[in-house]
C-alpha cells in the first residue's frame, strides 16, 4: 500500500539567495518519491540508498536515522505506536538537487500519519518536514519541502511560502553532472562570503533576485528567450558564489552550443544536476551531454500542474 508521496522540485533561479529572504523561481516534479508500508516493526528502509533504520534507534546513527527521529519526535509518535515498516521508492534522481530528501521527509510525515491514521493538518507535515530537512542539509530556505508539499510552480520567499503562478509548460532538460550536489558544504560557503564580503555578497544576492522577478515576468507572458538569457545570467552570478563546479560549467556550455536558450545548476550546486531550456533543441541537448559521457532526461514543470495549485 503507497501511505505517503511528494513532490521533487526544480529551482528555475535564485537558489542560495533564497535561504537569505529573496525569491526563487520553481516548479514541481510531479512523482517524487511514494512510501509503501507493509506490516513490521517501524524499519524505514530506502533501497537506494542501501539503508534500513529502525524507528526504536532513530535519534543516533545516520543522517536517515536522525531525520527519521526528528519526524517521529515533531509528530509525538512513539516507536512502540509503529507496526508496519515503512519503504522508500523514488522517481527522481536523489543527492542531484530535485529536493529528494524534501520529498521523503514529507511522504514520510504523511505515511506517518496514514498508517496510524492521525488527521495531519499541513502545517504538522510542514514542520516535520523541515526537522528532517535540517537534519539532511542544516540551515535550509523551506522552499524544497513547501514545494514537495504543495506541488505546482511559482515564487518562493521566506517566510511568505510559495505563491502561485500561471506558467506555460516549461521542457526542461535536466543532466547529470555525476558528481553528488554539496548542498550543505556550497550553502556553508556561501555564509562564509557573506560573512567576509558582506557589500559584495549583498549585491550579487540583490542582482539574482532582480534576475528571478525578470523570469516570472518572462514565464508568465510566454517570453522564453528572457526566460533562457535570465538563467544564463543567473549562473554566472552562482559561479561568483563559488557554488558551480568544473563538470556544471562544462555541461552548461555543451548545451548552449548544442541550442539551448539558458542553462545552468539547480538546487544546492557543487555537482548535482544542470537544467537547460532547449526548445526544439532537447535531442542536440542530451546527444552532447551524452557525448561527454553525462546522462539525463527530461522533464517538464509548469502547466496544468502549475495551474491546479
Ligand atoms: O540541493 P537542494 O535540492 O537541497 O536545493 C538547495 C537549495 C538552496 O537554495 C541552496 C538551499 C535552500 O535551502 O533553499
């Protein structure tokens, strides 16, 4: 039986200046992850990953176990209360920067609350969420786990949430760097440079912000070109932020040579994943990514799903 799902997510432009107050741009990933449960003992157990944990043992060990204890402990569940296991499946890439442990730490609060048949109200599965986000990543925005709660697309603000808009389908084509996202190392770097060049910092964070305002305007008047040379842009600004990495900056390369209007990193940066904006141009797309020895595929946020959020 599914007892709980969520939502991946893309962040279409201003991460990193978002966890500071400023907007980002993002959408949803439809089938993030689905949590079954089967009849057991409280085991979480995520087969890609390789890790079981047990619900009596969840405050020590690995960052699962204590994300796990910390959705327990925001729900008030006992581990006694547990008699089923609970099984982690994901549709997304996970440690690429598509909100994989968002995604889990919300299925996870609502299979909680499923299985032992608790009413959750979304702020209870928010909260919980964000314990185990914080676990996952440290200091953290919220966009990831408000956008695998709600879904859609829109712009995200701390601590507004996510408000929606009316966005055309957006293709994306998302690759691979093969290297693991540093969401927590990159967002600790950035601290840094805000602490050592607070002018500088500031600014960069105030030009990404201007960057994301153009792109919603250009998302919701069908303007792609702008949408493209906005992510550009931005990308440049997250390389000033020291939050891009060899393989990002070559795959953003490949695939504006191959057509592609705008692309750079999502998510946390530092490896992970790279978005392109390729209308038309998908398959020249993947067919240099490929080349170069990177996978992808690819996915589309906005439309209806945008629209019924
Ligand atoms: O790498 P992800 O999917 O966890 O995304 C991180 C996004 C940041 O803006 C860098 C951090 C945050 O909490 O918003």
């Amino acid at each position: 039986m599914v007892a709980g799902s969520a939502c991946g997510k893309v962040i279409l432009l201003g991460e990193h200046a978002v966890v500071y107050g400023h907007p980002a741009l993002c959408g949803a990933l439809r089938d993030g992850v689905q949590i079954e449960a089967v009849p057991g003992s409280g085991i979480l157990s995520v087969p890609a990953w390789g890790l079981r944990v047990s619900a009596v043992k969840a405050s020590d060990g690995s960052d699962l176990a204590r994300a796990y204890g910390a959705v327990l402990a925001s729900l008030g569940i006992p581990p006694s209360a547990l008699h089923h296991d609970l099984v982690v499946r994901f549709s997304i890439p996970t440690g690429a920067g598509l909100g994989s442990s968002a995604a889990l730490s919300v299925a996870l609060a609502r299979a909680l609350g499923a299985i032992l048949q608790i009413p959750l109200t979304p702020d209870q599965v928010a909260r919980a969420a964000q314990a185990a986000e914080e676990v996952f990543h440290g200091r953290c925005s919220g966009l990831d786990h408000t956008v695998a709660q709600q879904g859609g697309f829109g712009l995200f603000r701390r601590p507004d949430g996510l408000v929606p808009l009316k966005a055309p389908p957006l293709p994306l084509c998302i690759g691979l760097t093969g290297r693991p996202r540093d969401t927590r190392g990159r967002v600790a770097r950035v601290a840094e440079l805000y602490r050592d060049r607070p002018v500088e910092t500031r600014t960069l964070f105030r030009r990404i912000e201007e960057l994301v305002e153009a792109a919603a305007r250009a998302v919701t008047s069908g303007d792609l070109r702008a949408l493209g040379t906005a992510m550009d842009e931005n990308q440049v600004l997250l390389g000033q932020l020291e939050v891009s990495c060899p393989e990002i900056d070559q795959m953003c390369q490949l695939a504006r040579s191959a057509g592609a209007w705008g692309a750079k990193l999502t998510g946390g940066g530092g490896g992970g994943c790279v978005i392109a904006l390729s209308p038309g141009a998908e398959a020249a797309v993947h067919t240099a990514w490929r080349r170069a020895g990177f996978t992808s595929f690819d996915a589309t946020i906005g439309g209806v799903e945008a629209l019924a959020a």
